[in-house]
C-alpha cells in the first residue's frame, strides 16, 4: 500500500453491541451501500477523515458471535477477517466493538480474532451504560491482558468516538499496508474449533475478566420485572398486538395535518400551472402526468415515516428479540421458528430487506419459507393503496370513542395478510419431511430508551429513499404511462375521454376482460400493469388515468373522491383484498432469485401469489355484491 492510500478497517461485534450506530457516527453522511463480491450479502462502507486529514475506509460487518459461522452473514464476516473473501480487500486493522455492559459475551471472538495476528483495536462501547451499572473497567488491564490498545466509546453521543478516532490517528503508520506474512499462515491454517478449544477460550474469558474487571452484584430488577409481563404467554401477546394496534391507528390519527399539507401543495401547483400555461401537450404532461402521478404517492410520505417511526423505536429499545422470543411458539406451529420474526418484520417496511435478512437463520427449510412469505407481510408500499381507498370508502369515525374506524381496517388487513403467511408457511412446511424444532437461542439486551439521534437518521434514510422512487422510479413510469394515455389522438368525431383511444386505453380495455369477475374496470386494469414494478405506483398510475379521464381534469388532489363516486363498493373491497397477496413487485421477485439462487422459487412465489389475490379479490366481490344487493 502506498503512503497516501487510504487506511482501511472493519467494524467487528456482536449483533446489538452498537457497532452500526458506531460506523454512523464515524462515517455520517460518508456512507455507501452495496453487496459483497458474488453474494447478496449487503455490505456499508463509508470515509472518516482523521484529524490530519488522512483518509480511512471503514467496513461495517455484519453482527457475529463467533468466526464459527451458522449463518450466510457470519461466513461472509468470517471471510473479511481471514482475508479469504474473493474480490474483497483485506483490512489493515480490525475494530472490535464490545458491549461494555456484557463483556463475556464479547471477548470469545475478540479472543478468536487475536489469535491470527491481525491489527486489532477493542473499542468498549456503551463505556457510559457500564458506569451507570456500577461495572468498572480497568482499561490499561484490559489492554495488558489482552495485548491490544483499548479504548472506551459511546456510539450515540456526539465526540463518543473521539478516543478511538485519536487510536486510528496513532496506529495508521504501523498498520497500513499488507498484513504481516504471520497473520496471513495464521489465516490459512485457521480451522473450525473443536470443544475443548472452545472451552479453553471461554477459561481464559474468564481470567480476562476477574483481572481487569469489577462487576458489581447485577441490578437486573428492572428488566426482569418488564419481562415478567412482556414475555408473559397471555398478558405479551396483548401488549404485542396492542402495540401493532396503536401503530396501525397512528398511520391514520397522526398523518392527517402533514398530508393535507402536501396534498394542498400538489393540488395548488397544479392549479397554478393551468392557470399560466395554454392548454397543450407539455401542460397536459405537467398537470397529468408528473403532478398527478408523483404527487398522489407523495402525499402518503407522512403515514410511511410515521410507520417507520414505531418500528425503528421497537428495535432501539430492545423489544424485537423479546417479541422473537414470544412468538417462537406461536410461529413453531406452523413449522417456524422465531428466528423469522425479525426478518418477517422487517418485511412490514419492505420485502426486499425482510427477504435479505433471512440469513441469519441457519436452517435452510426455514429460511426459504420465510423467504416464501416475506411479500405477504403488509409493506409500506401497499400503505398508499389501503390508504386511498379506506380514504374514499370507510368514514372517518370513532368507535367506541377511541378508535379511529380507518385505523380498524387498515389493522384488519395487516392481519389478514400475517394470516395468510402463516397458512402458506404451513403449507410449505408440511410439504416437505417432518424435522424436529431447534430451541430459540438469542441474546436479549437490556431495555433502553430509543436514541432520538439514531432514530432522526434512520427516518431520514427512509424519506430520502422514498424521494429518491418518487423522483426516478414512479416519475419515469408516470412519464410513460402518460405518453401512452396520450397518444394516439382519438379520431375525429370520437366521443368520450381521449385516453380510452390510447394505447393504454386499449391495453386496460383487453385486460378488462381478465379482471372484470373480480370488478376491475378498464381504469384499473392499466393502473396494475406499471404498478408491477412498485405497489405504490399504482396509485400514481390511477392519478395519471383518472386525470386524463375526468372532463374536467381533476388532479391527484381530488384522487380519493373520484374513484368514490365511480367505483361500486364491491369493487374497493375486491382492490383491498388484491393488494393482500398480490406480488405487485418486481424487486421483491428479483431478490428471491438473488437469495435463493435459482428461477424456481420466484416463480413459483409469483404463481401462488396471483393465485391467492385473484381468488381472494374474486369471494370479496362476489360476497360484497351479495350483501350490499348488487348480484
């Protein structure tokens, strides 16, 4: 390596030590995500410049217990450290970041890595946490034990890293360049542990410890009481469901100022160019393609963060791997095990990172179940159509003086999709031999308030993301949608909206036919070919069509009280039902191909997943007209 090349290190810890919010602080807005060479895994690499000036590549790897890996995560960490990962660029030096609260659990890989000569660095993170608890750590004991520099970080509070940042500055000369022809044998020779060097390394954690570490007699009452309830069979799986409840009626109770805000915006700027522009092909293209498309999934940003919002809290605070524990054997019924949970979880946000987190479960038949049913879980790109149309169909009433009866509905179909996963899950499961259940074994953090810092940064990250396929994504889709509701020009003498001579006008009028025993009309039917490539885009797609469909061309604005006056209510309730199962998501298909590397699984996954939406849409028309009189 040259003198001016940068340094490069990686972040090394357990799952829940508080590395990532370390790589964050480090990096800041220096961040890039991507895939290591040849797999799927997701790798974050970001810049921290040193106070010299001198550059420092950082690689966040993914959370491991041990270099013995169980998981496609902690082989892909297991291969960075050896230096063995084709086409990923050895480390000059390995940050191991520990939990200062929990350095038993730490030191077994810390222990592990030392042991094949690498550059090493033990950062203490949550050093603060550790005094609060009476846990006083002997750093210079530490580092004389271990025969590595130590020193204490607080990921979450600004300059928290300043210690290890002054660590990087003093350690830089001696550590870039190739590593030393020792570590590299040590490297190669390095072999699965048998039990007795495991036990080896867990006497000298233990000595480790009793020399540089005084632990006073654990406080853990106030975990322990939370536990007793939360993690109770009955009274936690109320609090969990109360929990998804209260987000599910804030989606609709705390968004309503925000979207009126955006959606007075879009309609105003519409207004504003008709009434300066002349009525042409470019204002047409403005108004009813950008405006209307865009600007009728926009407005929905404020449910989408606030959605969010309770989900990153969840995680901060330490309730995730609770709710895994709790549902371990409601899910083992169906042939799952809790380790799905988070990833199916996750897939509430988005498939795509649901699916992805998968690899952390080590058994190959619950991994590709859960991959299986990842899209059914409701994800925030279904948000903007359950919105709309709730909007337009169901009142905006109390119940009982305290719920919000669109909040009811919305909880309703989250349920029925997470019902709908576990029967596919059984249905998987079943399928294939019979096989015992492993026990659910995962580390639980202490309770903790959610870090408003960390938070503000994952919602910003969220909002970016969602600009960024509003303004590529659903605009050039919008842009085409409009060019082919546009043209060809009706001829002359034709009566009716001009779209309905369009190309898309023949397109939704063929695909009637197919859609028209489950109540889609033409309208719709154009609306769900571009929605393929996003959910959310359907609803721009509707914005774009229904403009160019109104007489008097209504903007998104006016979206919600156009389709309620032309739609029958059979035909809402069939959308709804669609949007359940439907894998309107070209993504989500193409990252099961990723993951699962064959063709196989996402065919298939598209192939039952129409199934059950057409099935599914078709008894709810065919039920809704039965009751409300239209058939």
């Amino acid at each position: 390596m040259s003198a001016t090349a940068a340094l490069r290190i990686a972040l090394l810890g357990n799952p829940n030590c508080g590395k990532t919010a370390l790589f964050n602080l480090l990096t800041g807005s220096r961040q890039k995500v991507a895939n290591f060479a040849g797999v799927t895994v997701e790798r974050k690499e970001g810049e921290l410049r040193l106070p010299d000036g001198r550059s420092v590549t950082v690689l966040d790897l993914p959370g491991a217990y041990s270099l013995n890996s169980t998981s496609a995560d902690e082989a892909i960490t297991r291969d960075v450290v050896l230096g063995t990962l084709t086409g990923e660029a050895v480390p000059d030096l390995i940050v191991c970041v520990t939990d200062a609260t929990n350095l038993k659990l730490s030191l077994r890989m810390v222990l592990e890595v030392r042991r094949l000569g690498v550059p090493l660095v033990l950062a203490l993170n949550m050093a603060d946490m550790a005094r609060r608890r009476g846990i006083a750590i002997d750093t210079a004991a530490l580092a004389r034990e271990l025969g590595l520099p130590v020193v204490e970080t607080v990921a979450v509070h600004r300059g928290g890293a300043d210690g290890l940042i002054a660590q990087l500055a003093h350690a830089a000369p001696a550590v870039a360049g190739a590593r030393p022809a020792a570590a590299a044998a040590a490297a190669a020779a390095w072999g699965m542990p048998d039990t007795a060097a495991v036990n080896a390394t867990y006497r000298e954690v233990r000595r480790i410890l009793a020399a540089s570490v005084r632990q006073p007699v654990a406080d853990t009452r106030t975990d322990d009481a939370l536990d007793r309830v939360l993690l109770h069979p009955v009274w936690g799986m109320l609090i969990l469901a109360g929990t998804l409840f209260l987000m599910f009626q804030a989606v609709f109770s705390w968004a309503n100022l925000p979207m009126d805000a955006i959606r007075d915006v879009v309609g105003g700027t519409g207004d504003l160019l008709k009434a300066h522009m002349a009525d042409g092909v470019l204002r047409s293209l403005l108004v009813d393609g950008i405006i209307a498309g865009a600007g009728s999934v926009l407005v929905f940003l404020p449910q989408i963060l606030i959605l969010f919002l309770f989900m990153l809290a969840l995680e901060d605070s330490g309730y995730l791997p609770r709710a895994a524990f709790l549902l371990d054997r409601v899910m083992g019924t169906v042939g799952l095990s809790g380790r799905s949970f988070i990833p199916l979880l996750s897939s509430f946000a988005c498939a795509v990172p649901g699916i992805m987190a998968t690899r952390t479960i080590s058994n190959a038949r619950d991994r590709l179940a859960t991959i299986m049913i990842a899209p059914l879980m409701t994800c925030s790109a279904r948000l903007p159509v359950y919105a709309l149309v709730i909007g337009a169909f169901v009142p905006q009433r109390s119940v009982w003086r305290i719920f919000n009866l669109q909040g009811l509905v919305l909880f309703a179909l989250y349920i029925a999709g997470i019902a709908g996963a576990m029967a596919v899950a059984f249905v998987i499961q079943r399928a294939g031999s019979r096989r015992a259940q492993h026990p659910l074994l995962m580390e639980l953090p202490s309770y903790r308030w959610p870090n408003p810092r960390n938070l503000a940064f994952g919602l910003w990250e969220r909002a970016r993301i969602f600009l960024d396929r509003v303004g590529t994504i659903i605009l050039s889709l919008m842009i085409v949608l409009w060019f082919l509701s546009t043209f060809p020009a009706p001829p002359a003498g034709a009566t009716g909206p001009a779209i309905q001579y369009s190309f898309a006008g023949m397109l939704g009028h063929a695909l009637e036919h197919v859609f028209a025993p489950i109540g889609f009309n033409w309208q719709i039917s154009i609306a769900l070919v571009p929605g393929l490539a996003a959910r959310e885009v359907a609803v721009a797609a509707l914005g774009t069509v229904y403009a160019l469909s109104a007489a008097d061309h209504e903007v998104a604005a006016q979206l919600a009280p156009m389709i309620a006056t032309g739609w029958p209510l059979a035909t809402a309730f069939s959308l709804l039902a669609w949007y359940v199962f439907a894998p309107q998501c070209i993504s989500t298909l193409a990252i099961t191909r990723r993951e699962t590397n064959s063709w196989r699984y996402p065919l298939l996954m598209a192939v039952y997943l129409f199934a059950l939406a057409y099935a599914a849409a078709f008894v709810t028309y065919r039920v809704t007209l039965f009751f409300t009189g239209g058939g």
